[in-house]
C-alpha cells in the first residue's frame, strides 16, 4: 500500500493535495495520513511524505526506523528536517523554476526526457544520498533534482522539485489577463489581441520545444506526464524490492495502450459540410466529438444525422463577439448552452471554446460545474510553433482551484488539444511524434478538423482518414469525449487495497459499485520475478486472459475481466482456481 502524508495540508495555497489526484488517476491503492505516528500505524510499503515536514526528533526517529527496517520514505518539494533520514542538504533556498537534467542511468530515471522543467524546487544537495540528476537554473547547476539513500533494507528518496505544484502550474498555465509573450523565433505570435487559453502557458520557448524537420519547433514532449510517471516509476521501485504485488488499475479497458480522439468545430454551420465530413468519418469508422457554435446552428435533420451515425454532440462557446450573445461572460455562455442543447435535443456535456477563448483562471470551470458539463478541450494551441504539449499533458486532468479555504478539485475533466487540421495548418507529420509520444504515456492523442476544411479541401479529408489509420496501427482505439469522460468516471469509482491476509498471502481486494467490462489489471512482480505468473485466484473478478507485462523497465502480470460490482479479490500466490 501507498501512504500519503501531507505536511502542510492545511494551507490554503498548496497544490500538495493534487498528489492525491495524480495517484488516483494513476489508478493506485493509497491512504491519506494527518500525522507521522498515524503513518507508522499504516506501515506503508512506500510512504510519500509532501510539503515541510517540520518533524519532532522523535517522528525523525520513527521514520529513519521506518526506512531501515525495509520501508521506502519519498520526500518531495522541501524536506528540511528530513535531511539527516534523506542524507541530503537542504539549503532553505527555493528556486520559483528550472530543469532536471543530468540523470543517471537508473530504473527511476533512464525513462526521462531531459531537461525537464519544474517548479518550486527545494534546494537540496546530496551527502550520504545518491544524486540520480541535477537541477539548473538561470544557466546554473543550484543542486540535485533526486537523491536515493539505501540504509538498511530500505530506501530514502528525495526530490527537489515539488511535483504536485510543477503538474498543475504546467497543466492549468497562469491566470490569463492579457496576451502572452510571442515565441522569439515567430513561429508563435500569441500575442495577437484575443485573450486565449497559450495565453497563460508556462513553458518555456526556447527549453521546452523541440526541432522538427519541415516545419515549426513544437512542443513533443508532455513535461507533466513526464513527473507523473517519474513519481510512480519511484513507487515501483520501492514497492518492488519489498515484494510488494501493488497493483494498479489500467488507464484504459483491454489493456489498451492509449485513446485516440478527434473533435469537430462546426464555425461556419454549412449543412453541406457537415454531410461531406459524415461519410469521411463513415470512411475512416471513427466516431467523433461534433462542437457546435452559435450563432446560427445546422438545420435539424443535421443534428439527426450526426447523433444516428455515432457522433457526439458539443458546445462550441463563442465569446468572439459576433453579436450581443457572443462575448465573455457566464450569461452568454449559459444562454449558448441552453440554446443548442434546445436546438439539437440532447444533453450537451462536452465544451470547446471558440478560437481556444480564454479569460481569468479556474473561473470558466465553475460555469461549466454548475450546467452539467463535464468535459472541456479548450486547454491547447493556435499557431503552428505551439502545437503538440503546450500544457504538458496527454491525459485527461481535473483542474484544482483555491476556494479561499482550502483547495478543491473540480468536476471537470480537461482533454487537452495536440493541433488542429493536419495538412492545411500544419504538416502532416507533425502526428507521428505526437502519437508516439501519447502512446509511451497512455494519454489521449486529441486532434481537432473543421467540416468547412474536410469539405473543400480534399488533403483534409484525407488526412482524417491517414491520421486514424496510423493511430489504430500503433494500437489507439478511436473515442468521443463522452465515452473517455464515462470511462474515467467509471474507473474511478473502484477502490484497491493491497495486504497481507490471514495466511500470510498478498491478497488485493477490489470493490467497485458498478460492473466494469473488460477492465485490466496490473500487478507488479517483485524484483526479479517477472520471468513467471504466480498462482493467482479470483473471487468476484472474471479473469479471461493473464499475461506477463513489461513497462518502463518494470514486470508486470496483467490481468483482464470483468469486475462485477460489489467487492472481488485476487490471492497473489495461492492455489489458483
């Protein structure tokens, strides 16, 4: 099991909490802990320990205790106190950004995309630690990104950088309130007078984009994606050494290894470009997320045709000021909601925001809390030097906002955009990168196509047509919003536990409130033991297929069924029956 300490868990503008989000996308079993000594009651297999610790000599005590004994101690952000159980420095110095660069080659590291931009970093230097990288900033080496100590059986992990604030500044940007600062090389001219969503982005021009032959430098990286997996690369690792089988519960069903989306917007409402680009998707067999935008709207038997051939209709929030309804403001977007949901006759639950419009920070996501909506896609590019990860991400995200007493994750969830109409804005190459990329970290490879595009300029169409193929020959299923929205929701419903049982026997228990067909399972092998299954038996989980699994340097046995609602188990190690 996972245990989760917060230090600092009751100040009002700390991401820490968003650990807990990042573990439960993540699909991992842990435990929220208020205090040191009710940790060391849990006994945890891996302990993240997050914020300021501020520890008396006797909790220090417990937790070196804790480490030697077998347990692995991740500290992250600002360990002080912590230094000696760490074997590290901290110097009371906290750089605002820099990057993680000069990993070693280890299990936790060797995966990274260097130089890794970050937030928030402790400064920290290694003693009796191993220094896995270094961080830079301002041009400078200001100490180490992560250190290991083995002491002991067990392991002391620290990184510098907090992880929690690097992911959510990264994903959510700064608060937009006036243009952003252009790409120096003029691929990117944000700055163009329309406040958007690349207004309020984080990363850095000339650090966090790379070449690319035949076009722009873009984004190719996902950084946030980058310091999840990092952190539960570290989770493993320690897990594993104790032998602990943690299990994990697949980002998607069948053990795929990442969702394709494609979404639509509708702009100019032509009728007959709306019938051009059905029979493109008919042809390409995929069914997409159609966004409509007013003012204006397709005649009804077009709203007919979309639903009846799959598709999914979405808003398309126009805040462009093309009349009286059409400008930033809760009122207008409310009036928009309800007029197409009037119009097409069903349920609106999925929003993009016209010309990726954007004002303020977490504001527009209470507008879409209060009316139901639970998928947004406005998180992404509009000019062709920041398409690709400019918010860091692959994968579909709950934003965070502070409420003023505290921080409250929100009922939204954000797919990020990767780039619009292939070929007409942006070489079509461009998506193999980005496929590639959403593939090595499980995500959603989002891309968007106007029907007025598909319609008159046959290169589009077909693109739509080349880009899905290569997707499902990488081995990317095709989903609308809808369908990647009740996914998430349906997995996250099920909680996991991992412990010991009376016979001694690793035993993971899952309980779920509904059925979930076809949903993986992934089991870690203890270090070493990855060359054969154990005994496995099952009760209340229909197991059609196990295999062996490796990912990202770890083993894995993988196991895909069907949880049947209430609580199921699995027996690592048992008679298998």
């Amino acid at each position: 099991m996972i245990g989760l300490l917060v230090h600092d868990r009751g100040k009002v503008s700390s991401y820490s909490l968003y650990l807990e989000e990042i573990l439960s996308h993540a699909g991992l079993p842990f435990a929220r802990h208020e205090t040191v000594a009710e940790a060391m009651r849990d006994l945890p297999a891996v302990l993240l320990s997050v914020g300021r610790p501020m520890c008396s000599a006797a909790e220090c005590e417990r937790l070196a205790r804790f480490v030697h004994r077998g347990g692995t101690l991740i500290q992250i952000g600002d360990g002080t106190g912590l230094d000696e159980v760490l074997g590290v420095r901290y110097t009371g110095v906290v750089e605002e950004e820099g990057w993680l660069t000069g990993i070693s080659d280890h299990p936790v590291t060797r995966e990274c995309h260097v130089p890794l931009h970050a937030f928030s970093i402790a400064g920290m230097k290694a003693l009796t630690a191993t220094s896995l990288g270094t961080i830079v900033s301002r041009g400078a080496s200001v100490g180490d990104g992560i250190a290991v100590r083995q002491t002991g059986n067990g392991l002391a992990v620290a990184i510098s950088p907090d992880v929690a604030t690097t992911v959510v500044r990264i994903q959510q940007g700064i608060p937009v309130k006036r243009d952003g600062v252009p790409a120096p090389d003029g691929t990117a001219p944000i700055d163009d007078g329309i406040l958007k969503a690349e207004d309020g982005m984080v990363l850095d021009w000339e650090r966090d984009r790379q070449p690319f032959d035949g076009g722009a430098p873009f984004f190719q990286v996902p950084v946030a994606d980058e310091w999840r997996n990092l952190l539960i690369r570290l989770i493993w690792w320690g897990a594993g050494r104790q032998g602990v089988p943690l299990p994990m519960l697949w980002y998607w069903p069948g053990g795929v290894s990442a969702v394709g989306h494609l979404s639509l917007d509708s702009d100019l409402n032509e009728d007959e470009a709306a019938m051009s680009t059905l029979r493109v998707l008919d042809q390409a067999d995929v069914k997409a997320t159609w966004c409509v935008m007013y003012p204006g709207g397709y005649r009804p038997a077009t709203y007919t045709a979309i639903r009846s051939h799959g598709h999914e209709l979405a808003l398309h929030y126009n805040a462009m000021k093309d009349d009286a309804r059409s400008c930033w403001g809760e009122d207008d977007f409310d009036f928009q909601w309800r007029w197409l949901r009037e119009r097409s006759g069903v349920p609106i639950v999925t929003n993009k925001n016209h010309y990726l419009r954007w004002e303020g920070g977490t504001e527009f996501y209470r507008w879409c809390e209060r009316r139901g909506i639970r998928v947004d896609q406005t998180k992404g590019p509009t000019k062709r030097g920041d398409i690709g990860f400019l918010f860091g991400s692959c994968h579909p995200w709950f934003p965070i906002e502070d409420t003023g007493d505290g921080m409250r994750r929100m009922d939204v969830l954000e797919i990020p955009l990767l780039t619009q109409d292939l070929v007409w804005t942006v070489p079509f190459e461009v998506c193999f990168p980005l496929l590639n990329r959403c593939m090595r970290h499980h995500g959603v490879a989002h891309f968007l196509f106007h029907p007025h595009h598909i319609h008159t300029k046959p290169e589009v169409a077909r693109a739509v047509i080349a880009l899905t193929e290569a997707g499902r020959e990488m081995g990317l299923v095709w989903w609308t919003a809808e369908e990647i929205d009740h996914w998430e929701w349906l997995r996250r419903q099920v909680d996991l536990v991992c412990c010991k049982n009376e016979s001694g026997e690793w035993e993971i228990r899952v309980r779920s409130p509904h059925e979930i067909p076809d949903a993986t399972l992934l089991i870690l092998s203890p270090d070493g033991q990855g060359h054969a299954i154990p005994p496995l038996s099952f009760s209340g989980l229909t197991a059609d297929r196990v295999r062996l699994k490796r990912m990202d340097g770890f083993d894995f046995y993988e196991v895909r069924g069907t949880i049947r609602a209430g609580d199921a188990h699995v027996r690592v190690g048992g008679d298998s029956g």
